[in-house]
C-alpha cells in the first residue's frame, strides 16, 4: 500500500506542477465514461467543473449526443434524461422509468428522443422556448443532462439436478436467445429486488440539488449575453432498438451523473469558463521632444 500510495502523491503533485488539475475534462463518471458530442463537428465538449457542478458549452443549432461506455465488466442500466424529461418516454424523469442496457465495456451514443423502436428525434441545441420540454409546459429544469445508472443483480444458483430413478432425465432449456439489447422495460417487479443491498444516502442528492439552486441564483444575478439554451425537438433519425429484462441491483440508482449545459457566451459571462485575461497595450504617451528620445551617436562606417 506505501508504494502505491507515494505513487499518487507523486502523480497529484505533477499534476498540480503542471497545471493539469485546472483543465477541463471530457468524462465523468465511475461506473461509465459519460461525454457529450458534438455530431456536427464530432468533437467532444470540453467539461467545466464550477459551483460543485459539471457543464459543456453547446452550439446553438448543433445537434449533440450523450455518449455512454460502461467501465465494468458486467450489464448495466443507464436511464437517460435531458431537461427533466425521460428521452424514451417522454415522461418526466424518474429513477424507475425504462433505460438502455450496456454490455460489458460497451459504448453507445443517444442521440435524440425516441419515437419508436427504429427512429429517434435527434437532440439539437435550441433557444430555451424551442426546447422539447419547454414546449410540452416543462421549462423548470431546461438546461441539463443527466444519466442514472444502475448495476444488475446476479442471477440465482440454480439448484442441481436431482437424480431420478427413470431410464432417462427430461431437461428443460428455459434459455432465450436475443439478439443486440438495448432497451429496458424496467418494470416495477425488476426495480427492488428483495435483500438488495442499502441504497446511496439521498443527502447526496439534497446536496446536489441545493448546488443546482445555488448555481441558478448566481446564473440569474449576472446579466447574460444570450437567451439560454435548451434542446429541442429535432429531424427524426434511424436507431434500432430492442427489449429485454434487467433486475436492478436496488431500487435507488448506483450512480447518477449531471451535466449542465449553456452556451458558451452564457458560461463566460457566468463565470463557469474563465478565459486567459489579455494584457492591455500600453497606452500612448506623448512626448515633448520625440526626435530625441533615443540619443545616439554617429555609427561606424560599414
């Protein structure tokens, strides 16, 4: 444990030398890699941490997508929402609603509101009264990302095999074979299971919750550039799905990851991005006698 434990001390205080810790990231999350592309450019947002929260600039009229790559060697469950609104439903977002299902390491990009098991409505950075949830009476939590995972529980020993007497045994293949899954009904049978392990203190969530709060109260006191943004409604797009079960681990999510969003002018004028302040140019100072600032004598010849 000393080596290993010298060994990051070591790293953090390079890190800290070299000013790495001030940069921003691209992903967060310990169960999964969470990032936000932008699909029109390709590139991923940088992500800003300001105020006890993570944010991105987004273009306004860019379309975007939340892209997910499962860390762990299991399935999990990542139930998605973007301004308050669960993507696949379009119910107002909760913890127990439907989700897409990650394979081991798996990665995958949402890239809209899904309409059906084969077309999504691609996400699209908009003005705040274009946005999806603004336009269904749901403007109250306009302006950021969230992804609730959730690990899945083992399966159940199976018993063995009982040794019958008859001149042969019936064997049952209570096996299904399915192919790509990625949606999760997430029915209530599935979202507690019994004797599941304790779930996360909800004071974390008090705590962001009050973050959120406190970040808006500043956002609000400072007088912004733009109109902020929200995500809207757009063009349909193909994207196949399709279902299976997933028992969840517990009832509450194992992990949950925000990501608030704006645009960039916003987020400068907020103080969420602080950009390297120019050094003025000296200003111009007249002088009496401008020939003869500089004395010089006669130069030697060539």
């Amino acid at each position: 444990m000393k080596p290993r434990s010298l060994t990051l001390h070591a790293l953090a205080a390079l890190t800290a030398l070299l000013g790495l810790a001030h940069l921003p990231a691209q992903a967060i999350g310990r169960l999964a890699d969470v990032t936000i592309v932008d699909r029109d450019t390709g590139a991923t947002l940088p992500v800003h941490y300001a105020r006890g929260e993570y944010w991105v600039a987004g273009r306004p009229g860019a379309r975007y997508a939340i892209t997910v790559r499962n860390r762990l060697g299991e399935r999990v469950l990542a139930v998605p929402s973007v301004d308050g609104v669960n993507v696949l439903s379009g119910e107002t977002a909760a913890w127990d609603q439907r989700g897409y299902l990650f394979s081991p390491y798996e990665r995958y990009q949402i890239t809209g509101w899904r309409k059906s098991d084969s077309q999504v409505a691609a996400f699209e950075f908009s003005h705040i009264a274009n946005s999806y949830a603004a336009r269904t009476g749901r403007p109250a939590h306009v302006g950021v990302i969230g992804v609730a995972l959730f690990r899945e529980q083992p399966p159940m020993p199976q018993p063995a095999p009982a040794i019958t007497p008859e001149p042969y045994s019936q064997r049952r293949d209570n096996s299904l074979g399915l192919g790509r899954l990625r949606e999760d009904p997430a029915s209530p049978a599935a979202a507690g299971a019994a004797g599941a392990p304790a779930a996360p203190a909800p004071s974390a969530e008090a705590e962001s919750s009050a973050r959120s709060q406190s970040a808006d109260s500043v956002a609000k006191a400072v007088p912004m550039p733009s109109a902020k943004l929200g995500t809207a409604h757009g063009q349909r797009e193909t994207s196949v799905v399709t279902h299976t079960s997933f028992t969840r681990l517990q009832e509450q999510p194992n992990e949950i990851i925000s990501i608030r969003y704006d645009s960039r002018e916003n987020l400068i004028a907020s103080g969420v991005i602080r950009e390297p302040i120019a050094r003025p140019h000296a200003p111009h100072v007249p002088r009496a006698f401008p020939q003869s600032d500089n004395l010089s004598y006669v130069p030697d010849p060539r």
